[in-house]
C-alpha cells in the first residue's frame, strides 16, 4: 500500500493553522481513534516531510514533541513507532463526523467549528514552551521576507534562551552560531541555517544532560550500597562529581585498623574532602 493512502496528510497553506500544528493534529487524531494503532511504525522523518510537503525540521520537532507526549516512541536506527501505552477510541473520529454534520445542517463550515475550538484554546497549545521539545513553527521561503525574517530572529530569541540553561554549549566560541563575528547583516538563508544548528546545538545538549542524569544517578546508587554494606564493597569509592554534588570530596570503603581490618573483615565508610 501506498505511503499518501495508509497515512493520509495535507496542509492547507491558506489556513490560519501553522502548517506543523495542522500536521501534529492530524497525526494525533490518527493515533487517537485507532487508524495508527499502537506500536506502528511512522514513516521516516524525510518520507513525512515529503508527504506533507514540509521541511525535515518541523517533521523532528513534531516526532518530538509526540514523543514528550508519550503518543509516540523513537527507537535509535528503527524509527518512530507509535507507543503501546496509547489507547485509540473509535468515539473520537465519530464524534468529529458528528460536528461536521450538525455544523453543515446549521450552514457552518467545519472549519469555522475548528477555528473556534483552536482559539478558544480547548485544543491546547502546541507552539514552543520552556522545557518543552524545540517543537517551532514552519517558516516557509514563499513567506514576506521581512515577516519570515522576524520569524526567525524570534526562534533564535527562543532558543537562545533554551541553550542559557546548558552552559557546555558556550564551551567553544567557534561552535555557538551566536558567537561568530559577522561582518554582515545575516539574510534569511543565514538566519534559518543559525536557527538550525542552534535547534541541534539545543538537543545534543539535552541528550548529553540525559546520559549525565543517567551517570549520576547510578552513582549516587552506589555511594549506597557503599554507605548500607561497605564490606560487600571492599574499596570502592565514589566522588562527589560523580554523583552531581558539589565540591571534590569522595567517600569511599576501606578496613578499620589499616591491614589487620583487612584481614579480619572488619570495613568502614570514609569520606574525605579530596581537595587539594
């Protein structure tokens, strides 16, 4: 079966809906009543950007922001499936076909019915929060210039202010996009490629803060085992940055009374400052 028929997606450009919302709500609503049904694989980011006729970056921070969801998964060299978690209801793509139809009996465009939910603000908000998935709008070339130009110098705003909450990424001057002198003013091209790379700078680091949670939190899991048998854990140690903690002490097991401890079993728990 054909990709467009199993997974049918459009974007009307005329509508007042950013064309990543629209696609972000036509994929939950597929998930939604069943049509996605739990873990299926979504087609590739290239396959749905091309499908719907949108760039690559707004098909990531779609998969991305579904996945803070927890209405999709991504599996590293698989793909994105959606989660087994979810649970699809027929109710939903009923009760919809029953608000097109009353809304035709009353004379009402459907759209005029979705316009109304979408800014009364029931349907939520999908624009970009703080913590959230860099999830930003699609700001298209047929764009007015000086609009998508705004545009783009209110993502780099944004994402700047993301990036201050990781401060590695200021480590090397020559990495940031924002730190490079320029003896120009950046046109679109130049501020979109910024907004992209600042996009990638921003989610490399929160890959790196997520394995150094991970690092920290086994460490922190070992300097208690440590502490509760430090018998079963005959010199080990753990050092405070390991853990995430401040300052560069360590605690470690060593044996009461130097080699007779040793001999005779008999362990203890030492912390030192380590500093020098």
């Amino acid at each position: 079966m054909e990709l467009e028929t199993q997974l049918p997606i459009r974007v009307d450009r005329n509508s007042d809906l950013p064309v990543g919302v629209q696609v972000a709500w036509r994929l939950r609503a597929l998930i939604a009543c069943g049509k996605l049904a739990p873990g299926e694989r979504l087609p590739s980011v290239r396959d749905l950007a091309d499908l719907a006729d949108v760039n690559a970056n707004t098909v990531r921070a779609i998969y991305g922001r579904l996945e803070s969801e927890g209405l999709v998964v991504s599996r590293h060299g698989l793909g994105t499936f959606v989660s087994a978690e979810t649970r699809p209801s027929a109710d939903v793509e009923r009760i919809a076909a029953e608000a097109v139809a009353e809304a035709r009996r009353a004379g009402i465009a459907p759209s005029d019915v979705a316009r109304s939910i979408y800014g009364a603000g029931w349907a939520g908000d999908d624009h970009l929060t703080s913590g959230g998935d860099v999830g930003l709008p699609d700001v298209g070339v047929e764009a007015d210039e000086a609009a998508a130009r705004r545009e783009i110098r209110r993502q780099i705003a944004r994402l700047e202010a993301e990036l201050a909450a990781y401060p590695e990424t200021r480590s090397k001057q020559d990495r940031h996009p924002l730190l490079r002198p320029k003896g120009h003013v950046a046109n679109f091209s130049e501020l979109a490629a910024i907004r992209d790379e600042m996009i990638e700078l921003l989610r490399e680091a929160r890959r790196l803060a997520e394995r150094r949670g991970t690092r920290q939190e086994r460490a922190r899991g070992r300097r208690e085992q440590i502490t509760g048998n430090p018998e079963s854990h005959r010199w080990e140690r753990v050092g405070n940055e390991e853990c995430g903690d401040p300052g560069c002490g360590e605690l470690r097991a060593v044996p009461r009374f130097g080699p007779i401890g040793a001999i005779a079993g008999w362990w203890r728990v030492k912390v030192s400052s380590g500093c020098p």
